[in-house]
C-alpha cells in the first residue's frame, strides 16, 4: 500500500518540476504559445499566409490598400482570393472570426512597421551562421516557383504559369517540351530537381 502522505509529497514535487519545465521551455521559445493566445490572429497568419506574405509581414509593408480604411477590402481578398497571383480563396477554409482575426493582426502591426525608420541598405545581409549579399542574375521574371543547376552551371528555373528556362550568361531561353500544365489559383509548374543520376539519363 502507498503511504499517502509520501505519495502527497511526490504529487507535490512533480507538480513543481512539471511548472518549473514549463517555465523553462516558455523562456527558452520565446513565450510564442502565450503570445499565440494573446494574438490569436498571428498564430493564423503565420500558418496561412507567411509562406507568401512573409512571416513577420515584410512582403505587405507599403502596400497601398493594406490598411484601415480598406478593412473591408482584405476581408474580402481573403474570403475569395486572387488566382491571377495564386492566393487561393480562404472562404471554405477560415471562418468569418478567422479571417478578422488576421486582418485585426495585420494592420496595427503593418502600421508600426510603416513607423519605423528606414535602415540603409548595406546589402549586406545576415543569417544566423554567415554574411552574404544579393547578386541579380535574371530578371522579367513572373511567378519563379523552383530553380536548380545544371552540372554545367546553367540555371533551371520554373515559372508557374508553365514554362520551364534556362539561364546561360546572364541570357535566359524557354525549354520546349514540357507536358501540359495545368494552371489557375495555386496549380502549375512548381519545383524542380535534378534526377541522381541526371548524368547518365538526362531526366529533370
């Protein structure tokens, strides 16, 4: 039989390891669950739209319909989308709640962002491990989705409306031959790879 006080005391000491972990892991990540629940409407955005807006807003900074007075305009493009640029409708996926949520979260912060001072740009930029700098290669480009190289140092790039080129010298050629695409909202042509053994059969 268990001796209830010490099953009481264990009971206890578990409770305050379980509190001091929880504690530990919230200092460790940032508190992000408690500021989830504070934002609700960030946890969504960072779910449904950071893969294409940015994940801290940054693709939506100056955009001239995205504030206040077009709140109604966003709600909107959320509910039913954009297929010209491939943002598919939210309507059947999001609830009206949902998609305030977002916009409520969207705007006081797109605004604070506006506020800030400009920075120059150095182009130089940091990533946790290493410096680097952007360099243009190509340009007229519409909606690249993938791009990997050829052995000979040519550039493979797809766009998704279906076309797939390739980039010698700075000179960009369209590669003939691909099957049928088919297109609209987020369907097209999207990554690309190489096969393994792409030198000996040539397959992409």
């Amino acid at each position: 039989m268990v001796d209830k006080f010490n099953y009481s005391k264990m009971t206890k000491r578990v409770s305050i390891l379980v509190a001091a972990l929880a504690v530990s892991v919230a200092l460790f990540y940032g508190f992000d669950n408690i500021e989830a629940e504070e934002a609700p409407g960030k946890a969504i955005y960072q779910m449904r739209c950071a893969a294409c807006h940015g994940l801290g807003l940054e693709k939506l900074v100056g955009k001239p319909k995205v504030n206040e007075e077009n709140r109604d305009y966003l709600i909107e493009r959320i509910n039913i989308g954009n297929a010209a640029v491939g943002m598919p409708a939210f309507k059947d996926i999001l609830s009206k709640e949902e998609i305030n949520m977002i916009v409520d979260y969207m705007l006081p912060e797109l605004e604070r962002m506006a506020a800030e001072p400009v920075v120059e740009d150095t182009g130089i930029y940091k990533s946790a491990r290493l410096s680097y700098k952007l360099e243009e290669v190509v340009s007229d480009l519409d909606i690249p989705w993938g791009m990997t190289w050829l052995p000979n140092g040519e550039m493979l790039i797809t766009e998704r409306e279906g076309q797939l080129l390739r980039v010698s010298d700075g000179v960009t050629y369209e590669v003939a031959g691909l099957p049928e695409v088919v297109t609209g909202e987020q369907a097209g042509v999207f990554d690309i790879e190489l096969h393994p053994k792409y030198e000996d059969n040539g397959w992409i």
